[in-house]
C-alpha cells in the first residue's frame, strides 16, 4: 500500500492558534453563528455571559444578525478584533500539528481531530466528484454576505465539520495514545457540555496519515477509478463553500508559488468519524403549511402526485407491510389522516431525494403551501396535527448510505441530516490566520 502525502489526501497540517494561557475558556469558546438563527434571546445571553473578557464572539457575526441594522457595524467589530488579537498576545500560534478534541454533550461523548483542508481538493458544483465533497447543494445566494466576512478576515474560525467513514476507526480513535499536550479542559456555556483538547505534533500524525491512506484506496474501490471520496462536509457546507469561493477569487492575483502554501488556501475543519458512537444523525423532517383554500390532505394529494410523474409509482397506503423490494415508504401526518406514501421504481435512492424534488417543484408551479424544515420526530408531529398542516417524516438513514448516495448521485438536498442537537455543533476554540504576515 502507499502511504500518500497530505496533498493527496486533501488536508494541511495547519499552524493553529490559541488564545494566551490562563485565558477563560468557558467565555472563550462560542457555539457556531449559524445556530440560533430565530432565537437572539439567546445571543444576548452570551453576550452577557462573555462580558469584556476575549472571546470568539467578538471574532463572528452570528447569523441572527444578517440582514439586521446590527450587521455592517458587527463585521466591522469583528475584523477590528481579529487584528487586535493577534497583536497584543491574545492568541498564540502553536507549532504545525492538529488537536484532538473529545467533546462530550447529551450524555455521549466523541473525537475529532481539528486540521486543515486543503480548498484545491474540494468543489462544491453540483456533479463534480472531488475527494472532498458537499453533502447537501449549495444555495449561491447565501455566499455572498458570508464571503464579505471572509475576504476581509485575518484570522478564521472554524465550525465546518468532515465526515470520514472508518468502521475499523483507524484514523482518529488511535490518535488517544499518540504523545500529547492537554492544551485546554471546560465547559462550554449554554449547555453546550465539556470538551478537552490536546495538541499532537506533526510528526506523531504518521500512523493517520498511512491510515487516511488505506480509506483513500479502499474508496476507489469501492466507487470506482476516479471517483475517490474520502472526506463528506457533515456541517458547515456553507461555511466551506464560501471559503472556496474566496480563495478561487484572491488566487487569481497570485504568483505560482505563492499559490502554493498561500494560508488562505487551506481551511480549518474537525474531522470526525461517522462510526463513532457518540455521534447522532438524524433526518429533518419536512412539514407543510397550506394555504387558504387547501387542507393538509390537499397537499398530500398533490405531492403524489409529482412524485408519481418523477418515479415509477406512488400511492398512498394504510401500513408499510409488503412492499416491493425497491419501495421507498414515507410516513406522513395531517389532522384527518396519517398512513405513507408508497414510491414505487424511485428514481433517486435516498427518501429525502425524491421528496425534496417532488417539493421543488410544487412550489416552483403552485402557492398552495409554505414549507418548514424540523428537527425531531416529536415536533413534526405535533405541528402535522395542526389544521391544514401535512408532515412527512424521513428515515435517520446510516451515515454510510448517505455516502454511497453522495459518491454515486452527488449533493444531497438542503436540511437532509444535521449532525447532533444545536447545543452540541461546534463551538469555536481554535483559530488559523488567513492572510499572509
């Protein structure tokens, strides 16, 4: 077997930095800006709790935020800081090595390992098939404000989250004997639990690499000759799609060699596990909401009906017993009726695909409904009992389906899965620098 470069593998050991010591981590470490997006109730409670000591929110611009008459002076705040920090000794830049985390949240417990991606092996077109992908399509219109924040940032922080599938856990989970430095142990606010993370050299990153290396050949067996898929962006799609869209934009003004090792060609990323224990996936639901004149039953109907017109067959039936082989079955809710709705001869192999399609394309030729994207079954019920409601509920697939149905089909609809609850995404720690010196 041959032990490929980090090239090859599409990452970077980064130079990642830390705040100082004797820094307060637990006001240090924010959650990422994209949760809470309807709650500011929430933000301003982390506001009070941050108070004046440094912190990574000073370093975003929490998506609640976008849009609102706080957003221009936020940013302008936030690129302030960023220089401000790196210049009086607030963060530290550590030698080139990673970190392992072990955050703990909801009872469960997993590892990850904080590095760099490299933004030349990842492409985020639909279709494309780099060796690091989009999970989930990206929407070119939200780019734009995020990569306003990016072109004129020093420093990044990071809450894109790489999916690697390795059932023998041969890459992450070995790293816990690996020499290493305790560089951090907290809590983190608003129930966000406990994380621990510790800096492991560069050179202590070999029994990894050799092992990303197994990954990277068993993929291409098991996709086919140029169809290598090692790494699946789990979280923050978005994040990273903007990231390539600025480096793709600053490298033009670039020479060969600073092409090379330019820092903003490189993004800070957590890489997991799918077959880590302490890693929940769960499906997002979808609930629609009619309009005057049309009933929940209405939009199920019609939702049939595209689906039927997109696949083999579809019909509604009372229980999910003897179906054909092939059958997709999607369980749906309104206030009159709940039973599933049968998909005979799909045309996509995932549920959430062949929804989501049929969904596009009501909405694009009728206003009959307004649609909600919901995590937990719970919720999506209780809402699908609503008057003039209809809920669909979709399988929590295993994450290794979701990669066979990216590698061979490509992008996955928006809001499929999302990787654990919001207090347990990513909270914000370390930080890179994105501009030369």
């Amino acid at each position: 077997m041959t032990a490929y470069n980090w090239e090859k593998l599409g990452l970077h050991i980064p130079h990642i930095m830390l705040p100082k010591e004797g820094t307060d981590y637990f006001r240090w470490a924010v959650i990422a800006c994209d949760q809470y997006t309807s709650q500011p109730g929430y933000w301003k409670k982390v506001k009070e709790i941050v108070g004046d000591s440094p912190s990574t929110l000073n370093l975003i611009l929490p998506e609640v935020y976008l849009d609102s008459d706080k957003e221009e002076e936020i940013i302008n705040s936030t690129q302030k800081n960023m220089k401000r920090y790196m210049s009086d000794g607030t963060l530290r830049s550590l030698e080139p090595g990673c970190i392992l985390i072990k955050r703990s949240a909801e009872g469960r417990s997993h590892l990850g390992l904080v590095i760099g991606i490299d933004l030349e092996a990842y492409d985020y077109t639909y279709g494309s098939k780099p060796i690091i992908r989009a999970t989930e399509i990206i929407v070119e219109d939200r780019i734009p404000p995020r990569l306003k924040i990016r072109e004129e940032a020093s420093i990044e922080c990071p809450h894109i989250l790489i999916l690697i599938d390795d059932p023998n856990k041969t890459v992450i989970e070995p790293l816990v004997n690996q020499p290493r430095d305790v560089l951090y142990d907290t809590d983190l606010m608003m129930d966000g639990g406990h994380i621990t993370g510790s800096f492991i050299s560069e050179r202590h990153l070999e029994e990894a690499r050799i092992a990303l290396s197994r990954l990277y050949d068993e993929s291409e067996q098991k996709y086919g000759p140029g169809n290598v898929f090692l790494h699946a962006v789990g979280d923050g799609n978005h994040s990273l799609a903007t990231a390539k869209a600025a480096w793709e934009k600053l490298k033009q003004t670039l020479t060969t060699k600073e092409l090379e090792n330019h820092p903003a060609r490189f993004a800070l990323c957590e890489i997991v596990n799918i077959h880590d224990e302490g890693l929940i996936f769960k499906s997002i639901h979808r609930v629609l909401f009619a309009k005057k004149g049309y009933s929940g039953m209405d939009l199920v109907d019609k939702i049939v009906s595209y689906l039927n017109k997109a696949n083999g067959k579809t019909y509604l039936a009372e229980t999910d017993e003897s179906l054909p082989g092939d059958a997709l079955c999607i369980p749906y809710i309104t206030k009159d009726k709940k039973g599933y709705v049968i998909i005979e001869n799909p045309g996509k192999s995932l549920e959430v695909e062949c929804l989501q399609k049929a969904l596009n394309i009501m909405n694009k030729e009728e206003d009959c409904c307004e649609i909600d994207y919901i995590h937990g079954r719970g919720a999506t019920e209780a809402l699908s009992l609503e008057d003039g409601n209809a809920g669909f509920l979709l399988p929590d697939e295993s994450m290794s389906k979701l990669f066979h149905a990216v590698a061979l089909n490509g992008s996955l609809p928006r809001k499929t899965f999302s990787v654990g609850k919001a207090n347990e995404k990513r909270y914000y720690i370390e930080c890179r620098r994105i501009q030369k010196d």
